[in-house]
C-alpha cells in the first residue's frame, strides 16, 4: 500500500431491512453489545490503511449521530436507495481520494485481508469485488416454476467491500445519475458501463445480515469468538 495513497471507505447505512421486519433497521440492531454499524465502522477505523469512512445514515437518525471536525468518520444523509445513498456519501467526502470502497453496514465479519487484496486488485485493474461460488443451484423462476437454470460453475456471489479507483466510480456514479439507473451493487454497474471488475476470492463468514435468523447466527459466532474484534 502506497504511503501517501488517500483511502476512502464508504458505509451504506440508510437501509430500512424491510426483509428483516421489526422496528428498528437492522443496522441498529446490537451484536455482542454494540450496533452493528458500529461495529463495522470501528473495525474500518482500526485498520491503519483507512483515511476516511463516510457513512449515510437515515435523515431522521442524522442528529443522533454528531461528528466533531477532525474526526475520521463523518456521517450524512442517505438517499431512497442503495446507491443513492452511496452518491450523497461520495458527494460529501469530497474528490480528495484515489481508492474508495463500499461495503455495507450489516456485514459484521468481513475481514481486513480480504479488503487490502480488493484494494490492491482496484488499484491494479480499477475495480473489483469479493466473491463466492455458489453452493447451491439457481434456478431462474417465472410463474413460480423453473423457466431456466444458468450454469452454476459461472456464477458467484458479490459481498462487499468493493474497491474502486476514485476515477471510475466517479464515472460509474455520474453515469447512473444520467441515466436514473439504479443497481443492488456497484461492481455490477462498473462492469455494465465498460470497466474491468476483477473478482477477488470473498469469505463464507462475510455473510450479509438479511433477515432475523441472520443477525441469530451472527450472535453465535460472535459469542464463540470471544468476541475478538472488541475495540
Ligand atoms: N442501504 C442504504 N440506503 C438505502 C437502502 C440500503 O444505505 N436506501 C444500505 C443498507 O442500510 C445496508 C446496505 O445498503 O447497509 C445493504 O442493503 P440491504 O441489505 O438490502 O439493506 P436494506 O435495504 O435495509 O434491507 P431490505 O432490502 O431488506 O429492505
Ligand atoms: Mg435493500
């Protein structure tokens, strides 16, 4: 990692985890004590590679979580979706960066290694993403029947963080506004508008936190590490 490179981490946490019900958004919700976005932000503050971590929370929640000058995470306002909440993030962050990452805020047990090859991958290719083979089948369904099945062997799953060079996400970005698209990650619109998007080998225990018996597993394994990420 270059001494003077400028890392950019960007936190989407203005979700309302319709999936997962309940009053508060997932992302509040505490694992081993502490919210989960917390956590998250805490272990990207810890790593010594991070200049910055931006994280757009819900309009309402903003006055609750207050930034003094000087500290190195700031929290904005989200937008009505993923990647409009990824935009007012970059907006607020400002131009000063050369690799930015987007990882969300309810995937507690991403790990360090992983993000440091994704950067090094962005660096190299402009972009790039963890992901995971499937273990299952897909089926695509039409009519609640099968309509087709995609080869397996070609498919994986993105986790995140994904890695960008400043450059291209600012051009996936200002595209996606332009064309009011909208997309549930940023690899797959890097790669839809032309850039590279190189994959990086992700992690099973990278699992992102969708639904209640989610966030019951996340317990167990936390409990059985000891809790080991306790800042
Ligand atoms: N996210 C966001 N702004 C939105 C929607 C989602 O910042 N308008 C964030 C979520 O808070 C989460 C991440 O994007 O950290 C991944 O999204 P997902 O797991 O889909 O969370 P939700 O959109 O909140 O859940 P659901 O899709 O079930 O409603
Ligand atoms: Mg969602």
């Amino acid at each position: 990692m270059p001494d003077d490179e400028r890392v950019l981490v960007i936190i989407p946490a203005a979700g309302s985890g319709v999936r997962f019900g309940g009053d508060v958004p997932k992302q509040f919700l505490p694992l081993g004590g502490k919210p989960l976005v917390q956590r998250v932000v805490e272990r990207f503050l810890f790593d010594a590679v991070v200049t910055r971590v931006v994280v757009p929370v819900a309009d309402m929640l903003l006055s609750a979580v207050k930034t003094a000058p000087g500290d190195r995470v700031q929290f904005v306002a989200g937008g009505a979706t993923r990647l409009q909440s990824v935009m007012r993030g970059l907006e607020a962050a400002g131009v000063e960066f050369d690799l930015i990452a987007i990882h969300d805020a309810v995937r507690p047990f991403f790990s360090l290694d992983t993000f440091h090859a994704t950067l090094d991958a962005a660096r190299t290719h402009g972009a790039a993403f963890p992901g995971m083979p499937l273990p299952d089948t897909v089926h695509q369904i039409a009519d609640d029947a099968i309509s087709s099945t995609p080869d397996r062997s070609v498919l994986v799953a993105a986790q995140t963080p994904q890695c960008f060079r400043a450059e291209v996400l600012r051009d996936v970005i200002e595209r996606a506004a332009r064309e009011d698209a909208d997309a549930t990650d940023e690899a797959g619109l890097a790669a839809k508008y032309g850039h590279r998007v190189q994959l990086v080998r992700g992690d099973s225990m990278n699992f992102k936190i969708t639904r209640p018996e989610d966030l019951v597993m996340a317990e167990r394994i936390y409990a059985e590490w000891g809790g080991e990420s306790d800042a």
